[in-house]
C-alpha cells in the first residue's frame, strides 16, 4: 500500500505524555504540538491536500467552518506559506473584534467571508461559483470540506494511527480506548481506517461537538469507506468500528458550560494542559465523565490532544471567571 503524495509540514511523530487524572493514568497524544501556526489536527490532513493543491497548480484555496475554524486559520497559515491565497468562508455574523483564531485569519492575510447558516448549508454552490468566477480572471482555486475531510485528507489520520500503534509498541500496558473530539469526522474516519490497516488494538471513541452520534455513524462510515474504495484498501468499516459519545454539547458548539470550563482550568492549573471551548475541552470533559466518574469499563485511556488553542482568547475571560480567588498563593 502506497501513501498520497503529501508535503512535510506537521512536526511528527507528536509526543505521548502520560498525566493521573483522579488516580488513573491517561496518556496525552499531543497533537497540540504539531507546529505554532497550524497546531492541532488539521495539518495532518493539510499536508496531503497542500501537495494536490499544489500539483493542480492551484492559486486560491477556498475553504469553510466556524467563526472560530481551527481549520480555516490553518488553512490561511498553509496557505500563506506557499504563496497562495485562502478564501475563508465563516458561518456567523462579523464580530466587532477579531479574536483568536478569527484574528490569525487575517494575520495569515486570508479573505474572510462571513455567511448565513443558510448560506453554510449551500457551500459548495457557493464555492463553486466563486471558482468559476476565479476561473475567468485566469486563475485555479480549490475546494477544501469543512475540517478537510475528504478522502484524500484522511489519509492524515489513517498515518497518525500507524504513528499511535508504533509508539506504543514499547508500553506494556496499552490503552483499552482512544478519545478524540469529532467535528467534521474526518480524524476519527482516518482513525478507524488506520486501526484496521495497522493493528491497533484499542477501541477508538468519538466524542461529537455538534450534529448527533446517529448523523456521526453515517458521516465517519461513508468517508472512511469511501476513501478504502478511491485508494484500494480493501477495508470496509461499520458503525460498530467505532462509539460515539453523545450528549457532550448541549450548550452548543459555541458555548461551553460552567461546569466543563471548571474542569478545564482544573485541568490547566493542575497539569498545564490547555483545552479549548469548542473541541478538546468537550471530548475531555466526556472522556472524564464518561469512563471515570460514570465508571464505564476501561484499563487504560488515550485522549487525542487535537489543538484549538487559539479557541481559548475569545473565551478567556470566561475561563479566568471560573478560577476560585481562596486559591493558594505563595
Ligand atoms: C481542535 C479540534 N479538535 C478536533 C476537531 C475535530 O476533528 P474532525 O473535524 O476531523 O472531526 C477539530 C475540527 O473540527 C478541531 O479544530
């Protein structure tokens, strides 16, 4: 089996750091670490959809997500690098301030378009519009899905569980579980994909920030399998492949609740571990509430850090609102 071409960018293999959580030791995958610019998850996918991009001699990269897309801004960073320039198309309203990862977009000199709900639902219309209109000033723009899901951006996830099962050849005791938030899918899909490929012997769990874990079993399924066909393969995946952990963000993408911010900084104060409102901080917070305060059934768990730092500044003072004043000073 031969990888997709891919452009190296992604400072891999990512460190496994071990922190105990309530007595329990949970290993720490960091792909937070993955590079400044374009930390967590999505380059991985990138790395293989910049090559392609490239290879068709691309000149604008179009691409989709939240205001606060940790994909859009690492799709503006990639972009920039390469001398190519990224067209953001956000779902929401145009803020007053820019902030986070919203104000790195900029930074990283992309154009920012903000949409409807309505509008996001008819993206690829819109994308390819807008590529036809780029087309008649005589130059390529391509379209990445939302989290750089497709087939070929996967491939980012189906090498991270080849990269997982080699590093944990020297642990005695290996992980019953990997956790990973899910967004668009696609880390998860390229996980299953990567599991099957490589032998890894962990249950792979999904903790889903929007949508629901019936929409996630159709999502993951029909990209994983899709890409097995389009790269021969010769794996099929199933829902049971895979669980998804519903009911871990009821306040919304957007929003995070009290109580899970109180675990955060928790979290932060206590192991210097940064998680983020929309993605990391819920999958956490799930995995916690889930496995050691529920008390389902593990020997031994992986949390996959995916990044979404920059997620946090818009939130701060949110976070700072939670941490207790008695606290002990020196
Ligand atoms: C920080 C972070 N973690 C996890 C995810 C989920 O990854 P995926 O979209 O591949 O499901 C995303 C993006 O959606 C993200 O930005």
């Amino acid at each position: 089996m031969k990888n997709p071409d891919k452009i190296e960018l992604a400072n891999i293999p990512t460190p496994i750091q071990s922190i105990f959580f309530e007595g329990f030791e949970i290993l720490i995958k960091r792909d937070d670490y993955t590079g400044i610019e374009w930390t967590g998850n999505k380059i991985r996918k990138l790395e293989y959809l910049i090559f392609d991009a490239l290879e068709k001699k691309a000149d604008v990269l179009i691409t989709c997500g939240g205001i606060q897309s940790n994909h859009a801004r690492a799709t503006a960073a990639v972009a920039s690098r390469f001398g190519l320039k990224a067209i953001l198309y956000l779902r929401g309203k145009e803020p007053k301030h820019f902030d986070g990862n919203l104000a790195l977009d900029k930074l990283f000199g992309a154009d920012i378009r903000f949409v409807t709900q309505e509008e996001y639902d008819n993206i690829q219309e819109i994308a390819n519009k807008e590529i036809e209109s780029i087309k008649k000033k005589g130059l390529k723009a391509i379209f990445i899905p939302e989290g750089g899901s497709s087939p070929l951006g996967i491939w980012g996830y189906i090498e991270c569980a080849q990269e997982i099962s080699k590093q944990l050849k020297i642990f005695k005791n290996k992980p019953s579980h990997i956790i990973t938030a899910v967004g668009s899918g696609g880390t998860l899909a390229g996980l299953v994909l990567g599991k099957k490929l490589y032998g890894l012997k962990s249950s792979l769990i999904g903790v889903n920030v929007l949508k629901t874990s019936g929409d996630f079993e159709k999502i993951v399924c029909e990209l994983a399998n899709e890409c097995s066909r389009k790269y021969r393969l010769g794996v099929k995946v199933n829902s049971k492949d895979f669980t998804i952990l519903d009911g871990y963000s009821e306040e919304g993408y957007e929003n995070i609740s009290k109580e899970k911010l109180e675990l955060l900084t928790y979290v932060s104060q206590d192991y210097g571990l940064l998680l983020d409102p929309a993605y990391t901080g819920k999958a956490f917070f799930g995995m916690v509430d889930h496995f050691i305060y529920q008390g389902n059934e593990f020997n031994k768990l992986m949390f996959i850090h995916t990044g979404g730092v920059f997620g946090i500044f818009p939130k701060l003072k949110k976070y700072l609102d939670t941490l207790d004043n008695s606290s002990f000073k020196v």
